[in-house]
C-alpha cells in the first residue's frame, strides 16, 4: 500500500511539473516561484538575484509580487548559466 501510495505522489508530482513547463510557455511574464523552476534555482535564490540586479524584475505594487520578462530569463540563461558537459 505504502509503495503504491508513493508511486502515485511521483507521478502527481511529474504532472504538476508538466502542468508547469506548459504554463510557463504561455506566457510572456513568470512570476518569482515560475522563475525559480525556468532557471533551476530556489525562489529565494531568484529574489536574491534581483535585489542584486543580477535579474531584471518589476514589482507590482499591490500585491508586491515579483515578475520576471521571460526574454530577459532566456538571456540570463544563455549568458551565465552553462551545461556541465561543456566545462574541460
């Protein structure tokens, strides 16, 4: 019971994984927990990134949300962040 009940909690979390990816594709802006999970970092990693300047990022000022250009991830992806295979 136990394995069958820890099968089903991986498979819900490969779904809401997938759910995800499809969300962030959408759309133009992520917020800071859809960055986390665009880049592979934590959301307080992302919020640090920020008010270093390191990520370009807005607040919206009535909930004090942050948001993120997903243009401007895919350049920060490509400009710092590299695969392992290509480190000698």
């Amino acid at each position: 019971m136990e394995d069958q009940n820890s099968r089903v909690d991986k498979m819900d979390e490969k779904l809401e994984k997938i759910y995800l990816l499809q969300l962030i594709e959408t759309k133009d802006f992520l917020n800071t927990e859809e960055t986390a999970y665009f880049l592979g970092f934590k959301p307080r990693t992302i919020r640090k990134l920020a008010d270093e300047g390191k990520l370009d990022g807005f607040k919206y000022k009535k909930t004090g949300y942050l948001f993120f250009e997903k243009e401007s991830l895919k350049a920060y992806q490509r400009n710092n962040l590299r695969h392992v295979s290509s480190f000698d």
